[in-house]
C-alpha cells in the first residue's frame, strides 16, 4: 500500500491510501471517473503499524483498492456502508 499525505491548507491534511497495483490507472463506471494518478496516490511504503498511526489522526483519508479499504475497515476509519464500488475496486473517503 501507498501512503501520501497532501497538505489542504495551514490546519488541514487529507491522507491517501491506496494499493500498490492500481497506480496508473483509470477507473470509471456510469457518470463516475477516477484516475488512480501518482501525484495524488503514490507515496511511500509503510509498515501497516506506520499506516494505523497516521490515518488514525487523520481528519480526511481517501482510501482505493481491496486491501487498502479492508485495513481501514479493520482499523474502523472507515465502515462497509462507506464504501463506492468503481469499476470493481473499492473506494471511500471520509471526513473526521
């Protein structure tokens, strides 16, 4: 899993998380399209105890893909009720 920390203004940070695999492409499906870009996906490779840290203090998280989206359900960031099917790959955003 990638995580990238974006910086959304001086007291606010929104946090990607997302699987390795899914880096370049584009998913879209009825009026729904999402490019799964570097610039906003790709960040570093955490371990998963670094990754729990982070998007626990997180105040917004974008989360893309099978394994991304079961850690945060795990961590409960995030609920199944959350979650948008794109193409077949799982997707949620949620806002503390």
């Amino acid at each position: 899993m990638y995580l990238k920390i974006h910086k959304a203004g001086p007291d606010r940070e929104v946090v990607a998380l997302c699987d390795k695999e899914l880096i370049g492409k584009k998913l879209s499906e009825g009026n729904i399209e999402l490019n799964v870009s570097e610039k906003f996906y790709k960040g570093e490779e955490l371990p998963e105890d670094e990754i729990s840290e982070i998007l626990k203090n997180a105040q917004n998280v974008n989360i893309l893909g099978k394994k991304s989206i079961a850690f945060a359900i795990k961590l409960g960031i995030i609920t199944q009720e959350n979650v948008l099917m794109i193409q077949g790959v799982p997707h949620a955003y949620s806002q503390a």
